[in-house]
C-alpha cells in the first residue's frame, strides 16, 4: 500500500526557480536567477554590533518564546517606517510580524481561500506566490497588464462576471516579475473598483523603497478607505532575508485572522531576529543603508540594459524598470525560454523562464532578469552570452 | 458586505494557551502556564560568542537566502545527535529545517490531510498540534491513554474500523499534557500495528533528552522498518526557543513533499539562526548544557512534585514524569478546571485548563503543569495557592 499525499499535493511542485539555483548556485555560474540581494553589501558589521548589544542587554530575552504580534516596539519601527516611505497611517496593532513577506502570502490564502474559490492576479505575477497560493487550491483568473500595470477595464470585467474572487493579489511597485510600476491613476481606479466589490486586496511590497528615479507612489493601503487592503512587508530586500523577518499590515477584523493561523502554523516569528533588526534601526541608519543599495542597483540596470541593447536581437523586447530587482524580456512567439534556459546554462548562465510566472503556465517565449545579485562585469558578460544563445536560436 | 473568510477560520480561534500567557507574563504572576524554558539557563555568552564567529567568518553567508532543506553541516550535526539520543540512524539527507516543531506539525497535517481525513491521537494531546491540524480540517480519533501512553488494543480497534485516517500523531516521551513516557513494549506493539495499517506516524519528540532518572527509550523512527514514521526534533528545549529551529526526519518520499509545502509556506528556516546553533553546537558543549537543564528540571519536578502532595486534597491526582516539562492533575468529575483558573488568576497564579488538550473539550477537571520556568521557592508558594483555591472549591 502506497502512503497517501492530501490532494493539494498533486499541484506542488519544487519551485522551477529553486531547483534553478541549486544549479545556479556554483561560483562559476552568472545567475540572474534569484532575487538575491547583492551580499557584498551586507552591513555585516553594524549587524555584528546590533546582535552584540541585543545579546549583552536582553539575552534572556531573545533567547525565548515570545508573543505571536511580535515586538511591540519592533512593530512601531515598522509602523514609523510604513508612514514614512509608504503613505501609510497605521498603528503597531495593526502589524503581525511573519518569517518572511512568503509566509504572509501562505497566511493570506490560507485566511481568504477554500478549494475552488478564485484569486485575482496580475499576468504575469510572482512564481513564489503563485506556489504559496497553490497549497489551497484555488483557481487562478490572470488580469492582463500592459506597461502600466494591471488593466483596470479587465478587472473589472472579471469582477462582474465571476463568482468567489475571494482575493486580488498584487504588486504594485517594481513587480516581481515584470519591474513594472502602476501610475498613480492606475491605483485610485484599482481602488475604486476594489471598494465597489470589497474583496479583500494582498498588496505584496518587497521591493518599493528600491526606487531608482521618478516619484515615489503612495501603497495601495494609503488608499484604503474600507479596510480591504492587507499590506505585506519585509527586511528581506532593504536589509537581509537571512533572518525570514517581513510583516502583515491589516485592520483589525482581517489581522486576527492572520494571527489565528501563525499560531496555528508556526507560534511566531524568531524572537531574536526581531530583536537584532529593530536594534539596528535604533543604532545604525536603515535609510542611508538603502540609499547604497538603490545607488548599486541603479547602477547594475544600467549596465544590464545598456548590454541588452547592444546584445539582444531586435525582437527581443525588455521593461525598463525604475525600481526594484528584476527586468523581464519578451522573445518572438516561437521561442521557448526554457530550452534557452538550458542552452545558457551549459554556458554557466542562469535565468528564470517566464512560464512559471503564469498560472496558466502556457507562455514559454519570456524570461525574468535579476540585476541585483551579479557585479557590473558579470552583468555585461552574462548578457552577451544569453543574447549569443538567443541569436543562435533564432 | 461583510468580507469572507476561509471555511478553516471557523474552526481557529486563539490559543487558550497563548492568550493565558499574556496575562500571565506579568512578572508577579507564578506561571505554570507555558511550556517555557528557565531563561536564566540560557547559555548566553556562547551564543554570544557563536552569533560573533558567524558574523566574523560568514557574515555575508549568515544574512543570505539558502536552501530550503537546511545547511548541510548542520542537518549532520542533527543526524549525528539523533544517533546518539535517540537510536536513529539516519542521514542530513533525510533532515528538512523548520522553524520550529510547530511549523513541522503544520506541515505535516497539509502533507497528508484533506479535510475529514482522520487524524488519530493521543487523549490527550498537545493543543499546539490540535490547533496546527486543524487548518487542515480533519476529524479527529482519540485513543485513550493510562500510565504507559496510548492504548494498543483501543488503536488497533479504531484502525480496523476507520476509515480515512491518514495519520497518527504522538509524542512517545514525556508526552505534552501528560508527562508520561510510553515503555518499549508498548512502542513495540505500536509500530507492529503502524505497519500492518501502513499508516504514517507523526512522532513528535521536544523532550526526549530531558529526562531525569530511567533509560533512555528508543524512538519509534529508530523501530521504524517501513518508512512510515516522520520524527519532529527542535532546539527550542535543549537549547533555546527563540530561534525558532526545529526538524523533521522522515524518508524521502514523505520528506520531497514536506520540502514542497516548505517553498510554497516559507521558502526555508532563518540562515542566521541555523548558523549559528551549528556554530553553538561546534564550539561549545551542548551535552553539558542538556545536563544542566536536566539537574534543574530534576529539581523543580520534586519541588512541585512534593508540594502537590502536601497541599493538594487527596482526590487531586497527578502524574509523575521522569523528564520533560510537564504534570498532568485530575480533579473530581464535577470540579472545572476552567472556572478554577480564573480563580487561580486572580492570586496571581496560573495553569492551562485541561480541555484544550482534548479534540472533544468536554472533560472539564483536568489540567496541566509546567515546572520548567519558576524557580523551587515560587513553586511551592503557587502550588499552595492552586490547592487552596482546589479546596475551596470542591
């Protein structure tokens, strides 16, 4: 007798982009893989002194259990933050602290989603999400975007039309995987739409503070008049995803939802992790640490774009993004990604194929680019290899 | 229109345990309540002294994403304590990093459990792994339990007339509520049952290491010929909980699809925190430091032991655990032990009310004990105060 899996197995998989970077992962390879941030620029140090002072004056405190919230002062920091850099007027209550912005996307679907019932999203949208959302067997209606985002018309659409849209799931700012931002017109009409039907909105913003030009946008949350909003943040991308610390902002009503199921599944997120992180805040300077990053990165999408032009055929076309980590080209229509993938591969270079990105999984002609994790030579020699390849197979 | 949430929701509520602990976390209250570690055990300098070398040596690595089994040196150093303290020989291979147990149990009830598949346990069990499972929505089998754990002849029974049970949790050592241990004939008659049915076990074991006085018993995972059982280990007795580190151990087909649920809920466990326990376990003695935790829970088990046998009335009946954190007392039928607690609270003085251990809630006039956190003079002084308010009450 076989032993028998829940059913909600059959539909998980090893994420494509994991399995990548167990390959990717060895020292010769160039991976634009991941959404690594680039390690070199760590504040090992700084990091060094905070958990220093935080095991000197509260050892006994980091060492043990703590509450499922987390840290309130932790979660003023965060709050503080969220008013500052998102337009967003929140209240420490309003926080619950995850391992990560991905165990707030398993909490969201596992808060809103029965088998069958529908999640809303971006076409394309985050693979990481996709996989999170999949462990509750949802079905998945994808949204077309163009350059600005999701199509406001097509929501729209699809919200008269279809029954059980539990959640809309999207990101805005920089979005994984395309690096594109919607206008600011774009999100009032979004949250005009959203108030009129009230489903419940997972705005995922791992990557907003990393803007390289232009305005910053207020969150979707700033906009939120009916509490349907459910912000979800992370140290992951301006600090260090090593210590899993992200956070959940909602109202009251959907926040204790959340903190029903982190009980359920996990108690709560590592108390010393939250310790070390809200102890830098207080002692080192998180902006001026960003301000490095956005500098680098800016810089690296220069050069990946700068050699994409000079490198890629004609037909492949690329987003320009202004924020974030990720860029994403589209080949002609008979190309499939994921025998180029391979090709580039035995050239010791990595990227991600872009159906993954599709919960329908049928477009195989695009790819996503990290140009965060990879110095400015790697970046340019990296690109000429994939536009070798892409040339080749043409 | 009021905004929907999952079916699962219905069923989670807060922790009776986690909401108890907030009230009892005020420093006058004598807490029996959690199952919390005496922080003034904690080995603070070499975890000190472990977070520094990590940072000096691998600070970049420490704050990057890894691998969501786990650092292989570590998951080593896991296989090779499990050979020793518990008979099991098995391989890092075989190892998958949690955060926590708790994130282990919630794994494995969506590894294996559609909704009203049969989960059977212990009566009673753990709460944690009750409210873990239900988000899963099973329907819950009881097996009664005497001085020895949980009844073969009433397991056989229910597995020749249930149908749909997918799995069986139990918690073979110094069992959460009970403190009682299974002996090896016991375990024995156990896994020949398991594998006629060819049912997968859960076997949760946080407190095997700490035990008093007897032999060590072997694990069921170190009896287990078919691969059915999945063995859940953590740091969070033996070292410190607010790491959140645990692991699960299992075969690797079963441990492919823990892995699975792992990316889709959480990618992996804290780089940071896995580094720095294996550092921890390098340069230090960890050994040494179970020994220590074990003289003093040792001590405090008497205490409390002593104290509830002068101060208790004669109907009061306790277990007594030769290890781990917990004692289990039962009132008369007619004594509710919910209504005591406040009673209790309002002293000053706090326990977790037996209900919550048992799927069905209905016995009302047990409940439990740890010993763990307060020092002997506080236990006596609570213990008093328990019977005191026990004696006016019957």
């Amino acid at each position: 007798m076989a032993i028998q899996f829940a059913s909600r197995m059959d539909l998980l998989k090893g994420s494509p982009i994991r399995a990548l970077l167990a390959l990717a992962n060895r020292p010769e390879v160039i991976s634009f893989a991941g959404g690594m941030p680039a390690p070199e620029l760590f504040p090992v140090k700084q990091m060094k002194t905070a958990v220093e002072t935080v095991m000197d004056e509260q050892g006994r405190t980091a060492m043990q259990y703590s509450s499922t919230d987390g840290f309130f002062h932790f979660r003023e920091q965060i709050a503080d933050r969220m008013k500052a850099k998102n337009g967003i007027n929140t209240d420490p209550c309003n926080i619950l602290i995850t391992s990560g912005s991905q165990q707030g996307l398993d909490y969201a679907a596992r808060v809103f989603c029965d088998p069958d019932d529908v999640i809303v999203l971006e076409s394309p949208s985050y693979v990481g999400a996709l996989n999170a959302f999949k462990a509750c067997q949802p079905r998945f209606v994808e949204i077309p975007t163009d350059e600005n985002g999701m199509i406001m018309e097509e929501l729209e659409r699809v919200l008269a039309t279809t029954e059980r849209v539990k959640m809309i799931y999207v990101i805005p700012d920089f979005q994984n995987p395309t690096g594109r931002t919607w206008p600011l017109d774009r999100r009032q009409q979004f949250m005009e739409i959203v108030n009129r039907y009230e489903i419940p909105v997972i705005e995922d913003n791992p990557y907003g503070e990393l803007r390289f030009e232009g305005e910053n946008m207020p969150a979707l949350k700033s906009l939120d008049t009916k509490g349907l909003v459910v912000f979800l943040g992370t140290f992951s991308k301006i600090l260090a995803p090593g210590y899993r610390i992200g956070w959940v902002c909602a109202d009251h009503n959907i926040l204790q939802k959340f903190n029903y199921i982190a009980q359920a599944a996990a108690l709560q997120a590592s108390t010393e992790a939250q310790l070390v992180i809200s102890k830098y805040i207080d002692l080192f300077n998180l902006d001026a640490h960003v301000s490095l990053l956005r500098s680098c990165y800016r810089k690296r999408r220069d050069v990946m774009l700068a050699a994409m032009e000079t490198e890629f055929p004609a037909e492949a076309v690329f987003t320009h993004p202004n924020g974030g980590l990720f860029a994403w080209v589209e080949l002609p229509e008979h190309m499939n990604t994921n025998e180029l993938a391979k090709k580039c591969l035995e050239k010791n270079v990595a990227y991600v194929p872009g159906d993954g990105f599709f919960p329908s999984g049928t477009n195989h002609r695009c790819f996503r680019l990290n140009y965060s994790n990879m110095n400015e030579d790697r970046i340019r020699e990296g690109i000429r290899i994939i536009g070798q390849v892409i040339k080749e197979n043409m």
